[in-house]
C-alpha cells in the first residue's frame, strides 16, 4: 500500500499541483495529514490570519480516471494523533456573540477519549472535514467546499462511508486533511476538535458518470451535500442534488419523488463557519428499500 506523507502539502485544488503519488482502481492508499494549522497553533497568540490554514495531504492521481467520470472513496480507516486542539472566540462560529475571549484549548486524546477536562471525556468519531477532486479550469483554496467536494465538514465522512466526488481533471487529483477526532453537526464552537492523523482508503472508478455534488453513501443513509453564500442557496441546491439522485435512478413522477423526498429525506447543517455554508440532504435507506436504490 502506498502511504502519501505530510511533506506533500497544498493549499489550494488546482490543475497545476504536481501528483504526489499514482495508484490503479481498487488500490488502498494512506494519507498522512496534520491538523488545519499545520501544528503551528498551541495559544490564542499563535492564531494569525496568514492563509496558511487546513493544508491537505495529495494530491493523488488515479490512473484511468477521466473528466466526467466518478470517484469511490471507500474510508477503511481513520487514525488521529494523541492531542486536539478546539478554538473559539468573539464572533467566531455560532457562539461568538457569547463569548468574550479568544482560546484555544489543547485537549488530549487517550484510549479513544477526548479529554475535555478531568471530569469530561467523550468519545472520539473520526471524521474528514476536507476531501475533494481538482477543477478543471479554477483553482479552489483547500478551506472552501463547492461541488469538488473540499472543506465540507461532514460529520458522517468517516470509516465505513463511501463518498461519491466527480472527476474533472485527468487523474482526478484527489487530496484530503482537516481531520477531526469529534465534531458536532455546524462545527458551530468554529472548530471540531482539529488533530493529525492517517487516513487509509481504497479508490474505484464509475466510467462515464456522475453527479454535480457530491453523494455520500453511509450503511443506513444516502447524502448529497451542496454549499452556498447562505442556508437558503445552500438547502436549494442540497435538495436539488438528491431529486435528481432519485430522478435518474427510478422509475418515478416529479411529483411522487417530490412526495416520497417530503416523507424520507431529511435536511442536515454540514457547517456554519467556512467561507460557504455547506448543508446535506439525508435519505433513509431504509425506508426506501423497495427501490433498491445504488450509485
């Protein structure tokens, strides 16, 4: 298997960064990342607004993957350093008109516990917060989500799921980071608990197809996820992406997609603090089992 290191950082998805490394469909490949940092942050003083944040480990080439085809990202495994860090502040995230002083606190994490304080300790959920293709004709900072995928802070992207992105350029150039040991729908303190870590997939092609967001695939759930100016683009184009997930694969009216999305789907906040504000819409595998319903 190979392992792509930290030393191959970027800062951007663009068509101009160089591949780290090339691997065939159905390979496994680690990615070893640092935190949305870069570790240069251990105090409330070290927080400065240079750019240099959420550098992403890639990209990786897949070989015959071509634009307008799909990428399956299977996550088999995510690992996550022994510290985290959380930060919040006034008029960051959903409580800085709360709060009145600027922290950041570094909180270790022992036999898969997030130490909070000595009393508090909560179980980590590992989670990618950026995971995305390259563009074709622009380049996307690594701390903004759009349809590539990137800085989308999707609590469910973790071991287990298979996430569905587009492939726009040869190769894809696929790049991940910003790992999380827990972080609750909206990342609304401005941060989940921020660490380093190695992620372990394995990659797949679908030739000749995708979607225009990105789809996540859970064991019970199917998710699209879409990122706007505001909730209202956002939810939108959330719900838009998964009726016309549903539109292309049964055999179904617009109004009754329409009907069974009112009864099944559910609307989900992926996140409130990056530059767009990303949103999901869920679907209960369950409940439409009868459809039979792949990617």
């Amino acid at each position: 298997m190979k392992v792509i290191s930290s030393d191959n950082i970027i800062f951007a998805f663009s068509p101009n960064n160089k591949p780290a490394a090339t691997i065939k469909p159905k390979e496994k490949v680690k990615f070893v990342t640092i935190d949305c940092f870069g570790g240069r942050v251990k105090t409330a003083e070290d927080l400065v607004e240079d750019g240099y944040v959420n550098p992403c480990t890639g990209p990786l080439y897949i070989a015959g993957a071509e634009p307008g085809d799909t990428l399956v990202v299977k996550i088999e495994e995510i690992k996550v350093g022994e510290y985290g860090l959380m930060t919040t502040g006034p008029n960051m995230g959903g409580f800085g008109h709360l709060v009145d002083t600027l922290e950041v606190k570094v909180i270790s994490i022992k036999d898969k516990l997030i130490e909070l304080n000595d009393e508090l300790k909560l179980p980590i959920e590992p989670m990618i917060g950026v995971i995305g293709t390259t563009p074709a004709d622009e380049e996307i900072k690594t701390n903004i989500p759009g349809k590539h995928g990137g800085n989308m802070d999707v609590k469910h992207m973790k071991k287990g799921s298979i996430l569905y992105l587009p492939v726009y350029v040869p190769g894809g150039l696929l790049a991940m980071g910003d790992l999380h040991a827990a972080m609750g729908d909206g990342e609304t303190s401005d941060t989940g608990v921020e660490v380093a870590g190695e992620v372990t997939i394995q990659v797949d092609l679908i030739k000749g197809r995708q979607e225009t967001w990105p789809v996540l695939e859970t064991s019970t759930k199917w998710y699209t996820i879409a990122s706007a100016d505001d909730y209202e683009g956002a939810v939108k184009l959330a719900l838009e992406a998964m009726f016309k997930f549903l539109e292309s694969r049964v055999m179904l009216k617009t109004n009754d997609i329409v009907f069974l999305l009112g009864i099944a789907a559910d609307l989900e906040i992926c996140q409130i603090v990056n530059p767009l504000i990303t949103v999901r819409a869920s679907l209960d595998k369950e409940m439409i089992e009868s459809l039979k319903i792949k990617f």
